[in-house]
C-alpha cells in the first residue's frame, strides 16, 4: 500500500530544476507533498485531489494522474532552501469515491540536496 | 497564523516508564491525528480523531499505547511500560475535515513534533 517515490535521491546546483514522482497502486482520492529537514516536522507543501482541484505555494508545481495514480512534483529554479527530504503521502478513496477522512500513508522519501 | 503545537518536544526515558505526549491542534480543526516517524522513514499513521472520537487506530498501535482526545480539543498520547523500540518521533497533525468548501481544507498540518528516546 506504500506508495513508491523516485528517484531517491537528488543532487543539483542552484537555479536547476527537478521532477519527484509518486505512484500508487490503488485508487487515490488525494496525494499530499511534504518537505521536511533533519530533525524537523514535514511541512505542507501541495495538496492535488481527485478531480482536478488543487491547492500548494506558489513556486511549487504538481500534476495528479488518477488513470495511472501518479503524482509529481515540480521544483523549478531550485534554491538552497529547497533542500531537504520529500514526501508524498496517499490517501485512499471509500467505496463510495469519497475521502477516507485524511489518514495518510507516506512513501519512503526523496532525498534533495542543493548545492551552490 | 497559529499552527498544531506539541509538547515536549524531547523526552529521554527509561524503559519500563510510562510517557505523555500532548498536542494542540489549529483552533477550528476538527480532526487530529498521531503518526509516528523513525530515522530514514516516512511517517506512519497511528490513530485518528474526528472532535473527540477516535474513529481509527493502526495495527502498529500496542495495548501499551492510549490516545485520547477529551473535548474535542487538544489530545494526548500516552505509552505505557516504553520499551526501546518505541523510540521515535511522534507527530501531530490536523486538518478542517470532509464537508467544508474548498475541499482542499482537508490539507492537513503537522506539528514540530515530540521526539521519544527510551534508553
């Protein structure tokens, strides 16, 4: 039920760009993106439901494919502060194509680092 | 803007003890959750409240382990006779919930987080 993040890990000089992706093999009714840094607690980065609607900071882009239950996450321009460990977390839709109220099941992270 | 508040955020105990862990969530929230993160891993979800009912606990959630949620305001999780595989850190997190517009209310924020070692 985990979701698979690729690639692992990441490493790119300032102003370049990246691509994170999430699959999942069961039907997804919403994919959150967190950052989260050493020692600190993930923090919220984009939310993408079933159906289109979507709702993330500005400088950070993502797509939702639900024939094929993928994600990705656009990091464009990357900065020092984009460092840090990424996240996607799955939720699963009831059977009645609704939330399952939020409860969130993690992959095992993209590592980004950013050099100067 | 205050967001989902944890204390404390550090606890050294001895196995066998009994710890506490409490959690303020966003004021207008309605759900509140405990996920549990260890080194390398993703977060992993242990227990869900909707107001003051817990409405889902995770196989990874011994006997040992309580979370309660009076009010439907701020929640405690406590752990009972640690034992060293319990050490982690023990996030909290809340959201708006199904039914409020935009459906994307339902983004859910996690708290600074309350790190566990049983030594």
């Amino acid at each position: 039920q985990q979701p698979v993040q690729s690639p692992q890990a990441v490493i790119l000089r300032e102003g370049e760009d990246a691509v994170i992706n999430c699959s999942s093999s069961k039907a997804l009714y919403s994919v959150h993106w967190y950052r989260q840094k050493h020692g600190e607690a993930p923090v919220f980065l984009m939310i993408l439901l079933k159906g289109g609607e979507q709702k993330g900071h500005e400088k950070i882009s993502a797509s939702f494919n639900e024939k094929k239950q993928q994600s990705s996450l656009y990091l464009t321009a990357s900065q020092l502060s984009y460092s840090g460990t990424y996240f996607c977390g799955t939720e699963m839709g009831n059977n009645a194509g609704g939330t399952s109220y939020g409860k969130l099941t993690f992959g095992q992270g993209t590592i980004l680092t950013v050099h100067p | 803007d205050t967001g989902v508040s944890q204390n404390p955020r550090h606890k050294i105990t001895k196995r066998g003890q009994n710890v506490t862990f409490r959690c303020d969530p966003i004021s207008e929230h309605n759900r509140l959750y405990w996920y549990r993160q260890t080194l390398g891993q993703g977060p992993e979800f242990l227990t869900y409240f909707q107001n003051e009912a817990q409405l889902e606990k995770s196989r990874l959630l011994s006997d040992r382990f309580s979370a309660e949620r009076p009010k439907g305001s701020f929640s405690t999780l406590e752990i009972q006779r640690t034992e060293q595989g319990d050490s982690a850190m023990y996030l909290c997190a809340s959201s708006l919930g199904e039914g409020f517009r935009p459906r994307s209310g339902n983004t859910i924020y996690f708290g600074e987080g309350s790190w566990l070692t049983v030594v």
